[in-house]
C-alpha cells in the first residue's frame, strides 16, 4: 500500500488516485501526494507531541524551539537569531518570547546602541533564567525519551541515511 494510503487510512479518510491533466494515473502525482502527506503527517504527529509534553511541564507546543535553542546556544540569541533558526516570523517569536519572559523562564537584554540606531527591538540578546534552564533540562529529557521511542524501529544508518536524504529535499525545495 502506498504512504498516502495508509494516511489517509489512519485519518479517516481516502486520499483520491493521482491523475493527470488527460485524467490518466500520474506517477508524479503519486509521489507528491505520497511524500507532502507523509510530511504533513510527521509534522502533525510532532506538533501533537510537542504540545502534550510540554504541557507536563507547564508549557505550550510552540516554547520547544525558543528553549531549545537558547538552552543549546554558546550565550545569548537575538529574537531575530530565533526566529531565523526557528524559521518563523519574528511577531510569532516575540510573543512566544514574551510569554516565556512572563513565566520567568527567560530575560530580555538591551539591544546595543547599533541595533538601536537601526530601531530592531528583535536585535536585543534573549537569556534563559535558572527556571528556564531547569525546565529547558526537563524538556531534554523528554526530547531524549521521544527521539528514542520513535527511532526505536530504525538503525543508526538508516537513521543517518534519512536524515542526510530529507537535508538534501529540503535544500533542492529552498532552491525552488
């Protein structure tokens, strides 16, 4: 059975067979259908998770990435390196910036006088606090039990291979 199949099996519904513009099956069709649902897929399942787990910690889904980063970082990050990482807009990035600095798990610097000639308050240096750390360490550990639940099926080659396989389709769709 093809990927999307079995997606849109698992969802509930029946993902239509691929055709063409002369209404003939369409192997590139199929690929597409096959390879955008298993991303939509993975994308969803990871945002489920994501907000189930933080929510153990007191969090929402979308503080992953701003105390992951932060936490791996060697010293502070802009909100504008945040978002740049993050691939999101800055907007989004400073509220959820906000509503960390509101739970004390994270400190705004002041921009430098360069940033602030240019007037970008997405320039001043972002911190984590020792609440921030801590749970930046929790998230961690669940990041680790998770990775390792759902690679549990998948050899370290395997593993490199997928990786090093979806860098590459990801590059050739950023050159597009």
């Amino acid at each position: 059975m093809r990927a999307h199949g079995r997606i849109g099996h698992a969802a509930g519904w029946k993902v239509p067979p691929a055709r063409d513009r002369a209404g003939e099956k369409s192997v590139a069709n199929e690929r597409f259908e096959s390879f955008v649902g298993v991303i939509y897929a993975l994308n969803k399942e990871v945002g489920r998770i994501k907000t189930q787990k933080m929510a153990s910690l007191g969090l929402r889904g979308t503080d992953t990435m701003v105390l992951y980063y932060l936490a791996h970082a060697d010293g502070d990050l802009a909100e504008a390196n945040l978002a740049r990482l993050m691939r999101q807009d800055r907007a989004a990035v400073t509220r959820i910036v906000s509503r960390l600095e509101a739970q004390g798990l994270v400190e705004r610097g002041h921009a430098s006088e360069d940033a602030k000639v240019r007037g970008s308050r997405y320039r001043a240096p972002v911190t984590l606090t020792a609440a921030g750390r801590k749970a930046a360490l929790d998230m961690d550990q669940i990041i680790n039990d998770v990775v390792a639940e759902a690679s549990a099926d998948i050899g370290p080659e395997e593993r490199e291979h997928m990786y090093t396989w979806l860098t590459q389709v990801l590059e050739s769709l950023e050159r597009i």
